[in-house]
C-alpha cells in the first residue's frame, strides 16, 4: 500500500480518500474492492466540487479508525495534515469550528491508544485554526485527551503561555474555569507541579467573584481543596483565600464550616488556636489527611510572623516563648528557622534577649495592607522630592556665592 504523496491540496486530498479507501475494502476482494474505492473516491471529489467540506471531512473520517489501527506514524501524520487542513476551507467559523469538532471527536475517542500521536494530530488541528474560540476549544479538548491518555508531559510546557492564549482566545469566564480546573488538576497529578496547580486552582476560585449562590456553590469542594493544600504546603505563608466568595461560602456551610475555621485559625490567629481547634476536631483534621505535628511546625512559624508583623520592631525572646509555646532554649531555633523560611528578616540581639525585626511576611495581603503599602510609597516618594529640591536648592545656592568663593577648597 503507497503511501499518498501531497502535491496539490486537490491532489491529496483525493490521494488520502484513495489511501484509505484501499485501506477499508482490502480484505473484500479485488472485485468489490475496486467498486468501492472507485465510488468513495468519487464522493470524495463530488464534496470537493460542490465545497462541502464538512461533508468531505466526515466522509474521511469513516476510516479513522482503521487509520489509527493499521498505519505507520508516518503515514497517518500525512493522512490527517490533510483532512486537519481541510478547516481552511471553511467559510464561516462556526463552519470550520463544526469541522474542527468532527476531527476531535473521532480523535479522542480511544485516548489510551497512541495518545502522543493523537495530541500531535489536534495540535496540528489547532495550528490551521485561525478563529480564536476554535483554538480554545481544540486546546480544552486537547488537555483531556493528554489527562485520559496519560500523557500529560507533553502538554504541560503550553502552560507557560497561557497568559498569552488568553489574551488571544479572549474567552469567557465560564470557559477559563473549566480551563483553570483542567490544567490544575493535570499538574495534581504531576510530580513536582503542586505550587503551579495551586496556582491555577487559585485562578479557578477566583472566576467565582460576585457569582450568585446557586452557581458559586459548585466551587464548594475545591475551595475545601484550597484551604487543606495550603495547610499542608511547608512553605506558603501567606494566600488570599479568605477574600475569595468561593472560599468565603464556607463560612456557613454546615459540611465545610469547620474547614473554614481552620483557614481563619491559619490566616488571622496564632497557635494557642490552633491547639484548642485540634483537640476538639482531631478526628477532622485526619480525614483530610493532615498531620497534627506539621500543622504544630506551620502554625509556630506563622505566629512568629504575625508578632513581627505587629511588633514594634522588636520582639521579646520571652514573647516568642509563649506564643510558640517552646523552651527558651528553642526560641533561636524557631527564629533561624522562620529566617530561613523567608517569614522574617531580623537580627538576635543576644543581650538583650530580643530579635529586632527588619521585614516580616503578612499572611494575608488584603485591603489594609494594599493601603499601608500606599502610605508606605507615599511617604517614600514625598522623602525622594524633598531629597530633590534640597539638591536643587544647594545647587543654587552654590550658583550664586562670590565668584571668589567658588571652587575654594575647604580645609
């Protein structure tokens, strides 16, 4: 069997309907296997004669299958280059978007059979797509096709350009969370990928801005599955959930009330909470996996973040020994180790027995802190002016003295 050579678009497009003609009916006898490729070739060519395109891509994809089955890589590369190109002959985009799911329909339809080969097919698809929701809708399909088959890997570096895909795509809100929750759940999934699915699980919750409640309580189990992924992350410190509607429904949830204290406890309140919320709901605490000793680890070390926060610049040894609940032989421990950690920036003063702080992470970064940065950088701005015209004044200054004091060295 030859394998078909593109010259023409015509041309090979009659050329696949020949290959895989010859492909369907090689087993029915040189007799009728002549028929019936005379006559699937000449149907062929009457849809490329009247321009039904989507006619002549459904009639090549009858043989998909056997395609996907028989061919070599090679081979079925070329044969589906040519039907994905069809597309641009469409006049309309909701005609060539029609095609487009006619392709990916019968390619996904076996994803744990040469998944990588049926990925490349629908990037090639998306490639000769010119309408930008056709793209998207190749690329969502596409990202199921690579979580069913398992071969994730292969779409996962795309993912580093979604800011530019969706400024292209210019999709709504609805579809980037679909697409938000796919690509966090394929990075799950992926060793070494859990703070960029985060990331994109954040993104998902926070399509949910100032949705009404019937809609916005379909968020309820991944914004469960927020909070426990920050409980449990060794090295986030601060998040934003607490202002999201999506997290913030679960404050009166009768089944994820709980869960949201937790959150609070983490976000808000220092670690004599946390003990008491621990001894009354331990049983909770390990049906979501959570370990009591690490929560202890983070809970310490977000205290100590929160009394330099609100400090005057120093913090107490003996402070940090309460709050921690530790010994004073801990307290240095705990400090190197929130320094560590990137929570604080300070220097033990020994002597005096007090850590004085020059930085510290705020756990949430909401409005208070937006406005405090603002005065922050307000008064940093009104220091530089003043800087200026002092320069300014001084050079003046300078311009009018005695031209025999001028350039007089001082002694």
């Amino acid at each position: 069997m030859a394998t078909p050579v593109e010259t023409s678009d015509e041309d090979a497009t009659l050329a696949v309907a020949r290959f895989t003609a010859d492909m369907a009916w090689a087993n029915a006898g040189p007799e009728v296997a002549e028929t019936e490729v005379i006559h699937y070739v000449d149907e062929a060519q009457a849809y490329m004669v009247e321009g039904r395109w989507s006619d002549l891509v459904s009639l090549l994809l009858t043989t998909a299958d056997l395609i996907f089955a028989n061919s070599a890589e090679k081979d079925l590369e070329c044969i589906f280059t040519v039907i994905c190109n069809l597309v641009t002959k469409a006049g309309r985009p909701d005609e060539a978007l029609a095609m487009a799911d006619q392709i990916v329909t019968k390619v996904t339809q076996q994803p744990s059979d040469k998944p990588a080969l049926r990925l490349k097919v629908l990037f090639n698809l998306y490639n000769v797509l010119e309408n930008p929701y056709s793209k998207f809708f190749v690329y969502k399909r596409a990202l199921n096709l690579a979580a069913n088959g398992k071969v994730a890997d292969l779409i996962i570096p795309s993912f580093k350009k979604m800011d530019t895909f969706l400024k292209e795509w210019n999709i709504a809100k609805n579809d980037q969370r679909e697409l938000f929750l796919a690509m966090s759940n394929i990075l799950k999934d992926n060793k070494g990928s859990a703070k960029d699915s985060y990331s994109f699980l954040l993104k998902y919750l926070a399509t949910f801005n100032g949705e009404d409640a019937y809609t916005i309580s379909e968020a309820k189990e991944e914004a469960v599955r927020a909070i426990i992924e920050f409980v449990k992350a060794p090295d986030m410190f601060q998040c934003d959930l607490l202002d999201m509607p999506a997290v913030a429904q679960l404050e009166r949830d009768g089944k994820y009330a709980l869960v949201y204290r937790l959150l609070q406890i983490f976000l808000t309140q220092r670690l004599d909470s946390y003990l008491e919320f621990q001894a009354a709901n331990s049983a909770l605490l390990k049906s979501y996996g959570l370990v009591h000793e690490d929560c202890i680890t983070k809970m310490r070390l977000m205290s100590l973040a929160d009394l330099a926060s609100k400090g005057s610049g120093e913090i107490s040894y003996a402070s940090v020994r309460d709050t921690l609940r530790v010994t004073d032989d801990e307290v240095e421990f705990w400090i190197v180790r929130a320094i560590s950690a990137k929570i604080i920036d300070c220097k033990m003063d020994q002597m005096r027995q007090v850590a004085v702080v020059n930085r510290s992470t705020e756990r949430i970064f909401g409005p208070p802190q937006w406005k405090e940065l603002h005065s922050r950088l307000s008064l940093w701005k009104e220091n530089v002016a003043n800087l200026s015209r002092n320069i300014q004044k001084a050079n003046a200054a300078a311009d009018q003295a005695p031209e025999a004091l001028q350039g007089v060295a001082v002694q």
